[in-house]
C-alpha cells in the first residue's frame, strides 16, 4: 500500500511540475484553461512567476519527498493546496461560484489528502523536532 501511495504523489508532482512548466512556457494558454486570463505584461508576468512558482515547488517537493521517502517534505506542498482550497471556499461563500469551480477544488482536496497520507506513512520527523 504504501508503494502504491508513493507512486501516486510521484504522478501526481509529475503533473503539477509539468503545469508549471506549461504556465512558464505559455502563460496565456495554460491560464486559460484554469478559466484565468491576463491583461498585458504585467499579468502575463505574473502568471509566470507566481503560478509556475507555486506549481513549480508543489511539484519539486512531491517528487523529492516520494523519491526519497521523505515524508517531511510532502508538508509544504500539502500546506500550499490547504491554502488554495480556503481562498476557493472563501470566494465560493462570499461571491459565488460558476460552472466548473468546484472541479480545482476537488483537485486540492484529493492532493491534500494524499500528502497528508503521504506523510505520515513516509518516514518523517514529529512536527515538534521540526519546529523547535
């Protein structure tokens, strides 16, 4: 089972890694198919730094932390798609949703919940050796 765990967050930071790549190489395009779009240099900028960043490191740290059986590095990626999925719900109570919203959601809660998983059937420190 837990070959099988590893295996999926493997896969799972090949894809996020790759979409990173795909927002570096073609921002315009790849935003458009997360329903994003840019305005000017600016935006596209911003698409390539932010969101190649974010899926950039979801995707080293997954590839790292399954390769090396190193349960505490699924932490950070695991940390970021917590955050994504509260800003999602966050706007979905405060401005509504649209078709197709709940969809990246549920792309972060699985993710989620596979680190979560991933962590702590990998080897790993206790969260108190980390901190201090």
């Amino acid at each position: 089972m837990r070959t099988l765990l590893i295996g999926l967050i493997f896969v799972a930071g090949m894809f996020n890694l790759m979409l990173g790549i795909g927002f570096l190489v073609d921002p315009a395009g790849t935003a458009a198919s997360l329903g994003v779009s840019s305005t000017g240099p600016l935006g596209l900028a911003t698409l390539r730094g932010d969101f190649t960043g974010f899926f950039v490191v979801i995707g080293l740290c997954m590839l790292r932390g399954a390769w090396k059986r190193n349960g505490d590095v699924l932490l950070v990626p695991a940390a970021l798609f917590a955050i994504a999925f509260t800003g999602r719900a966050v706007t979905a109570a405060l401005n509504g949703t649209a078709p197709g919203f709940y969809q990246p959601m549920a792309f972060e809660a699985v993710q989620f919940a596979l680190l979560v998983l991933g962590w702590r059937w990998v080897p790993h420190h206790k969260v108190g050796e980390l901190t201090g």
